[in-house]
C-alpha cells in the first residue's frame, strides 16, 4: 500500500500572487482613466467642424470639474482666430457762412496807402475756426473784377479782386458765386473771377459760375478722407440779363434739369450738397418757392441743402426725402460780411380802410385823402412815382388777416379822395338831383376798383350805366365800359410784389449813400417842379453832365402790368 504525498500550497506563493493582480487592476483603472480625460484627435478639429454636417461633428465631451479628475494631464483649450479690428468710420468736418456783400463801405475800408485793398483783416476774428474744418465755405454774392474802373457798389457790384486773396488767407476752400448779383459785371466779372482762382488758387472749389462749357457740365466733387462729396449752386434768377452763353451761370431754371443734375451727382459721389441762391429777401422764414425747391432737392438726392440770399436768418428743419432719408436744410444763413447794418422800416397813415366780409374772405378797401386834385396812375407806380396807394394796402391787407384768422384778405380797392366843396356850372334851371350827380362826379373816388362783380357791386349797389362813387361804367347788357378803372386780384397781387421790390431797390440805394443828381422827366413833367432845394442841388441842364432821367411810356395798363410780372419772374 502506497501513501500520496502532501502538497499544500505555500503561503508566500498565495501573497505574491494577489499582490500581481492587484497591481494589473490598478495600472489598468489608471489607463482607462487617463485616456478619459485626454483630448480625442477628432476634437481639436476648428469650431466650424461643429456645423460641417460630418457625422462625428456633434460629438461633445462630458464637462469634467476638478474634483472629478483622478489623474492625468488637463487638456490644452484651443485657441480662437483673433477678430479682426473694426476700421473707424470716415468723417469729414465741414462748416459754411452767408453772404459775402462787398458794398462801397466795406471796400473803402480795404484801401491800401499803395491804392490797392487788403480785406484780410475782416476775416481775422474767424480764420482759426475756418481752419480746423475740412470744407470751409462761403457764398461770395458780389463778382470779383480785375480792372479798378468796374468797382462798383449796389445796384450793380463789382468788388476788387483782392477778396479772393483774403477768402483763401482765411481758410475757404469752397466759394460759391451763383447769385443775383453774378453777371452785374456781364462775362468779364466771371471770366475775371475764375481765371484769378484756377490760376492762384487751385486747390479752391469755385461753384455755380463757368468759363467754359464743359466745366459747366461736369458735376464738381471733392474727395476728402476717401468720402466723395458733390457740390451743386443754383440762383434763382440774376439781377440783369441773361448771358447768350446760358451755361455761364447754374440757375434754377426748371425742375428737370435742377433735380436732373442732382440726380447726376448721387451716382457719382457718396454725398451730395446743394447751395441754392433763393427766398424774398430781408424775411425771417422760407417762401413757398424755397418749400418747394427744398422737398424736391432732397427728393432727387441731395443730402444737405444750405441756402442764401435773404440777408436774413432763417430756419433750420429736417426733411424727410422720398426714399426715407434725413435731410438737413438750412433756408439762410443771413449775411456775414456786409453793409447792410439798418432795417429798413416805412412809417405811415392810411388815411380810411373800409372792409367787406364774406364767409371765407375779408375785402380791404384803401382811401388816401387829398387837398390837391391827384389822379393815380400806373405809369407813375412803374417808375416808383406813386408807390403809396399799394403799400398801404399790402400792410392793411397783413393787419386784416391777422384780425381775421382762417379768413384770405384781398384788396377791393384802392383810391385817391380830393377834399373839396366843388361848384357846379349850371343854366339855373337844373333840377336838385341833376345838381346833385354833378357834385357827386366832382367827389368821385380815383384808382382802380377790382373787377370782381361782387366786390364793385357792395362799394354800389345801385347805378346803372356811370357809379357816381367809384370809376366805373356799366353796360347795357351789364359788363363793365371800357372807361372803367378796374383791376383783377391777380394784378392787385402783381403791383404788391412790384412795389415790395421797388421799395428794397430805393431802400438799398438810401442806405448806401447813393444821392446822385438824376431827375425824372415824364409828361412834360419832372422832379423839380415843385422843388424847394433847387438852389442846394444846383442842377441845370446847360451844365455839362447835368440832364433829367427820360422815363419810358406805354400804350396801355396791360403793358404795364405784363412789364412788372416780367420783371418779377426775371428777378
């Protein structure tokens, strides 16, 4: 019998054992952990991968904290592209200021002891504000001339050439010319201004005269810090006739081709300024015109409107462009260097004002009593000879509408009464009432009645065939006889707008010192005839240099009255 021997396992083989696979167990935890927390290669792709539409771009790793990570390195966050820096918008600075008016004071004071002028010193208050903007601008209203004979003041302005000197020594690198005043000097004040300017001064933009067609046709732009910025001047009118060569001044001269030249600009520049020479001059807000003219610019494509002439402080506003743009318009800036330093203003009585109403309308009748036996005559309104019937009624006309709101007032009428006790001739055998209609027609009111059936017909209701109150006549089918002194509301609104500018024109004239020796001669009348300074003045026609003033005739009040619309739409 055989015994099997004894072979338990040792206890120190046992501990090793255990020991290994506790080893194997941690070092594989500490590889599974590591490889959590190391980025995946696909990971480290860009951020635009997210939205590559690959299968794998959606794939997001947990968020781990700190306390979570056992072991192992952080990973390496990766970096952005860096923005790119936003480039700071352009800008250009600009500034503008009025009418330049080189009146006789003004140039009197720029003498030199050598006989020349220097106006710098106008411009020293302001030449370091000029200076700190990049388009500097100003209106020069009156031309500039070369030859010393054709300096000249108001109505018909020639100013030394040395002004263009002091508008470049202050900064002005925009000057425009476009004004009633351009061609006073005919073709030679604007060849004489333009030539002096491209030749000594270049770098400054001149708008709205041209000594050439095609600079008339060009759209002039500047380029200031990359921005592209037209410039556009327009007068409404000049204040003598036209040049044969139209395109010598830009004026505004029809909607299609104002707004067709605008339009022009916008396609070849990035902003676009108007300058329009425009409004009634010496009034504090825009005329109907300046409305106009202002919403179809900004229409068409103007991004800035700065207007001149009035000699007046206007009004700012902000309209608003058929394609939804702001635009500023500033209707005048007024003077800035000038003469003008009074206002002028007409002191007066009218004599009677008699009104009629009527629902919507207030009737404005005028009545200027006088001693003397004085008939009124358009002839003596065109030539500034009798201008106060019509002043008196343009301010009652204001008045009447102020006293009235909503209501339109128009004039009824306007005439001369002589005061008098008139003696009738007579046979002895008239009866009363035929001594009575001759009185009557001696007290007959003189001037001009409005043809408005309706308005003649409240002054007398009654007459038949001659009013024994007003000069008019009626017919037998009941229109009015040749004879009779009528005038429409159109031609009453004519004379106002002729004698407002007469007034200016003589105000203008007073102001600026003008006391030339000129009498009329009209008629077989003049001036003198009633004259009490003829020993001060000591005109006389066999002097050398001494003659009266001839005023023109006319055939008829319809040539009168086309005249003075005429000269109005030419001014």
């Amino acid at each position: 019998m055989s015994v099997k021997p004894n072979k338990k396992p040792s206890f120190a083989l046992g501990l090793i054992l255990i020991l290994l696979l506790l080893a194997a167990v941690i070092l594989g935890g500490s590889w599974v952990v590591r490889q959590a927390f190391l980025p995946r290669q696909s990971d480290a792709r860009p951020a635009a991968a997210a939205v590559s539409g690959q299968p794998d771009a959606a794939a997001q790793l947990p968020v781990q904290t700190a306390e979570e990570t056992v072991s192992g390195a952080q990973p390496e966050a990766v970096p952005e592209p860096a923005a790119e820096p936003e480039p700071e918008p352009a800008r250009v600075t600009l500034m503008a200021v009025g009418d330049d008016l080189i009146h006789n004071c003004v140039y009197w004071s720029a003498q030199t002891p050598e006989g020349g002028y220097d106006f710098t010193s106008f411009f020293d208050d302001i030449r370091p504000t000029v200076q700190q903007y990049d388009l500097a601008c100003i209106n020069q209203e009156t031309i500039l001339v070369k030859d010393r004979n054709l300096i000249e003041s108001y109505p018909v302005f020639g100013s030394p050439i040395e002004v263009a000197d002091a508008l470049a020594d202050a900064g002005f690198n925009v000057v425009t010319f476009a004004s009633n005043h351009c061609y006073d000097k005919k073709e030679t004040g604007i060849t004489d201004t333009l030539s002096y300017f491209h030749e000594t001064y270049p770098e400054i933009t001149t708008l709205g005269i041209h000594d050439t067609e095609a600079d008339a046709a060009a759209i002039p732009i500047v380029e200031k810090n990359g921005i592209r910025i037209a410039m556009l001047n327009f007068t409404y009118g000049l204040n003598n006739s036209m040049p044969e060569k139209r395109w010598m001044v830009d004026t505004l001269s029809s909607r299609e081709t104002v707004c067709g030249r605008i339009e022009q600009a916008k396609q070849e520049a990035d902003f676009v300024i108007v300058f329009p020479h425009w409004g009634t001059e010496d009034t504090f807000s825009p005329d109907n015109d300046q409305l106009t003219w202002a919403q179809e610019m900004a229409d068409a494509g103007a991004d800035l409107i700065i207007g001149g002439h009035t000699h007046t402080l206007q009004p700012v506003e902000l309209l608003t462009a058929a394609d939804g743009r702001d635009v500023p318009v500033y209707y005048s800036l007024g003077n800035f260097l000038s003469h003008q330093k009074e206002k002028m203003n007409l002191l007066g009585r009218i004599d009677r004002v008699d009104t009629y109403e009527t629902s919507d309308k207030v009737y404005v009748k005028i009545i200027d009593y006088k001693s003397g036996n004085t008939s009124f005559s358009l002839v003596n309104l065109y030539h500034g000879l009798q201008l106060q019937l019509v002043v008196y009624m343009n301010a009652a006309l204001e008045l009447e509408e102020k006293r009235h709101p909503g209501k339109k007032a128009e004039p009824a009428g306007i005439f001369y009464y002589h005061i008098q006790n008139p003696i009738v001739d007579g046979l002895g055998n008239e009866t009363e009432a035929e001594i009575r209609n001759s009185v009557l027609e001696q007290l007959k009111l003189n001037g001009l009645v409005n043809d408005d059936p309706e308005i003649y017909e409240a002054m007398d209701s009654d007459f038949a065939g001659n009013s024994s109150v007003i000069p008019i006549g009626k017919k037998t089918d009941g229109s009015l006889k040749a004879t009779s002194k009528v005038a429409s509301t159109y031609d009453f609104s004519v004379m106002s707008d002729y004698v407002q500018e007469k007034i200016k024109e003589t105000g203008k004239k007073i102001f600026a010192g003008d006391i030339s020796i000129h009498p009329y001669s009209l008629d077989g009348k003049s001036g003198c005839d009633y004259c009490p300074y003829h020993t001060v003045c000591g005109f006389d026609t066999r002097m050398p240099g001494y003659s009266y003033h001839k005023l023109e005739k006319f055939d008829s009040a319809d040539e009168i009255l086309k005249r003075m619309e005429n000269e109005k739409q030419e001014q």
